[in-house]
C-alpha cells in the first residue's frame, strides 16, 4: 500500500485532503478502496489516507494533470468521473517571501513554466499566483529549486 500523503508517520484520517481529479460529490460512498487510480497514476501523485480512500498531497508530490486522467478511466465504481482540466482544483499556491530566491537577490523563475494553467507569472522578476486561475496542483512547487521549498499549497 502506497503511503505518500506524510513524509513520516501513520496515514491521515480523511479529513480535508484532495481527492484524485474527477471525485463525485458522494466520493466516500462509491470508493471501494481498489487502489486502481492509485496505480494507475504514472507520477505516483495518489496515496490512501487511513480508511484506504485515495487522496492527494500537492506539498509532497505534485498531480500533473494528466491529458488522459488515467486515475479517472481507471475508476470503473464511478466515484471519480472525467473532469474538464480547469475544473479540477485541489488548494492555492502561495510564494513564501522568505524562502524565494527571487526575493532574496538572484534570478530564478522555475515555478513559471512548470505552471499548467498559466496562473503563475513574474512581476518583474518575482513570482506573482492567480489566485482565480490557479488549481493547486503544486507543479510549481515541485519546480521549485529551493531545498525547503518557497511554494507550499494551502489545501
């Protein structure tokens, strides 16, 4: 069973995390646990909380809004169903100022073209989030060349 949601620890309880793109409003209710969209995913974006129901964690490993959305064809109990791309949103994006390096003197930029919904731009040279355009899907984080990561996503 794959446990990327806490980089230590026991699984989280379901709580608030994201579901995998395309969840149904009564998710809980049609998830039977499979695993199938959890494998399915070629970039290892989902886990399982505690009670097995697949979830995301943007701040640890990003979902690349697949063309395809094979987490969602594999999905055949009908909890996750096809999902225009800009539709799917998982938290904000927000530039901790302390940790960018924009912020502190040297160029950077990364985040910028790892953005696929174009929320992320450079004012300047420092990174400014759409918040109405951006999905929290945390490319840019991953993106990000700082160690302790200057992006974090509020989910």
């Amino acid at each position: 069973m794959l446990d990327l949601l806490l980089d230590r620890g026991p699984r989280p309880a379901s709580g608030d995390w994201p579901r995998p793109p395309g969840a149904v409003e009564d998710f809980l209710q049609r998830c039977t646990r499979c695993e199938d969209c959890v494998m399915a995913c070629p970039h290892g974006s989902i886990g399982l909380l505690r009670d097995g129901t697949p979830a995301l964690n943007p701040n640890r490993v990003a979902c690349h809004l697949c063309e395809d959305l094979p987490c969602v064809t594999s999905c055949v109990d009908g909890a996750l169903e096809v999902v225009e791309r800009d539709l799917i949103f998982f938290g904000l994006a927000r530039i901790q100022t302390d940790k960018c390096f924009v912020f502190k003197g040297p160029e950077c930029g990364a985040c910028k073209p790892a953005c696929p919904v174009g929320a992320l731009t450079l004012d300047l040279t420092r990174p400014v989030i759409d918040l109405e355009t951006c999905n929290g899907c945390g490319l840019c984080r991953e993106a990000c060349p700082v160690w302790d990561k200057a992006i974090v996503v509020d989910l």
